[in-house]
C-alpha cells in the first residue's frame, strides 16, 4: 500500500505548482512560435540571433562576435557559411588583423533581419498580451533574478550555441505555404 505524500500523480489530480515547470513549459512554446514565425523567411532562431548581434557589432572579427555569443569557432565558421551562401552576411578582410574577417550584413540581411524582428515582436505580444505594461516589467525583473550570475550573457540565448538541430529542416514547410 502507498502512504499519501500529498504529490498527486498522473491522473490524480492537479500537480503542485513548479516554476521550473512553467518556465520550461513556456520557453519550449515560446521557441516553438518563434521557429514557426522564422520559417516562411527560411532562417532559424540561431540564424536570427546572429543577424541580430551581427546588426550591433558589424565590422567585427568573426572570432570575437562568436566569442561574445559563445558560439564555439567551429559552430560559428558553420553559422557564417550558411548565412553567406543565402546572401545575407559578407566576410571582408579585417582592417586591422589580416588573418581574421570582418562580418557585416548585406542590404539583404538587414531586410531579413526587419522581417525576423517583426515575427519576434509579434511572438513577444502575443506572450504578454495579458499583461499589463507594469506586470511585463515586473516579470521581466522576477525572471532575471532567477538567471544564475555568470551563466548566461545579457541578450545571448545559450540555445544559439547548441547544434542545430537535424530534424530542423524536416519540420520546416516549404516557402509559401501554410
């Protein structure tokens, strides 16, 4: 016989409330969105995220914007190549260290990057929209103190350093529909 401990079990009624559950729960369905808004565009959220930082550091070396990311250099070599053969970043030679290169957007990738800004503006009202202006900012102090120091960097999601992910281009449809 089992003794009752008060957690309730599948079927046996609400869980407890856990604040890692939901935060969980609501940043799978939150990146979920945000990759289904990406893919019409035909660019990932880790090719969103380089657009974006790329847009506040052009002219830097690659080495040091995947450093500022924590993309490791073989991940960040594999980002850049896939960004440049769509046209949307160009590598130069850098000004002041000719064995590195400079990273800038192309007209092509700063449209790009207004669309992708758009779906993720588009993303963040749709989350927050029972929200009043005062309870998103108080949410977003409540969620910031629960980062651990030292662990992530301001504006850096750690996904954008993962792999991607190999069923990415299975579940993405095909341009123009949906």
């Amino acid at each position: 016989m089992l003794e009752d401990n008060g957690v309730k079990g599948p079927g046996m009624g609400q869980p407890p409330p856990s604040v890692a559950f939901m935060v969980s729960r609501l940043g799978f369905e939150v990146s979920t969105k945000l990759a289904e808004g990406l893919a019409p565009l035909g660019i990932e959220p880790r090719h969103f995220g380089l657009l974006r930082a790329l847009a506040h550091a052009e002219g830097e070396s690659q080495r040091s914007i995947g450093l500022s990311l924590n993309i490791p250099p073989n991940r960040m070599v594999t980002l850049v190549d896939d960004l440049e053969k769509r046209r949307l970043v160009r590598r130069r030679p850098h000004p002041r260290d000719r064995r590195a290169h400079a990273l800038y957007l192309t007209p092509a990738g700063e449209r790009l990057l207004g669309k992708a800004l758009e779906v993720a503006i588009g993303v963040e009202a749709g989350l927050c929209a029972g929200l009043e202006p005062a309870e998103r900012e108080q949410l977003l102090g409540l969620l910031a103190r629960l980062t651990q120091p030292g662990q992530a960097r301001p504006g850096v999601h750690p996904g954008l350093s993962a792999p991607a992910r190999p069923d990415a281009a299975q579940r993405r449809p095909a341009r123009g529909s949906a």
